[in-house]
C-alpha cells in the first residue's frame, strides 16, 4: 500500500507535504505582495472568459452583418439574372 501511496503522490507522503507547505508559503507571499486574494484570481478568470465569450459573439454578430449586407445585393441581382435567363 505504501508503495502504490509513493508512486501516486510522486515521492513519501512526508517529503510532499513538506514541498506543499514551502510552495504554499512562497505563492501566499507573492500574492500579498501583489494584494491578490484567490477571490481576485477567480474574477480575473471569469472575467477572461466572459470577455472571450462576447468577443466571439462579436464577430458571429459582424459576420452575420456583412452576409446581410451583401445578400441585399447578390439575391435581387441573382434572381433578376435567372429571370433573365428563364426567358431564352
């Protein structure tokens, strides 16, 4: 069991926590350097991906304005061309 718990975890239980409390101590020291709280990283993330989300639909939106624009011109001159070749 203690050798399946080392290859899962990577090292002995007891070196990972040790490395877990010096990375956990050095990333809270960043973070209140910088005056981050992990609330701060969740708002950035959501933030991001919300911005992606309109930016995406912003472009959906342009592509459908310019298929309109053109398709107000390309269908009355495609119909009027049939209509004209309909008669020959």
């Amino acid at each position: 069991m203690s050798e399946g718990m080392n290859r899962f975890l990577g090292d002995t239980p007891g070196r990972v926590l040790l490395k877990l409390i010096v990375v956990s101590l050095v990333v809270g020291v960043v973070m209140s350097t910088f005056d981050w709280s992990p609330m701060d990283i969740l708002y950035g993330v959501e933030n991001f991906v919300r911005r992606i989300w309109n930016l995406g639909f912003g472009a959906i939106e342009r592509f459908a304005a310019y298929f309109i624009l053109g398709a107000v011109v390309v269908i009355p001159c495609f119909i009027i061309l049939r209509l004209l070749s309909y008669r020959r």
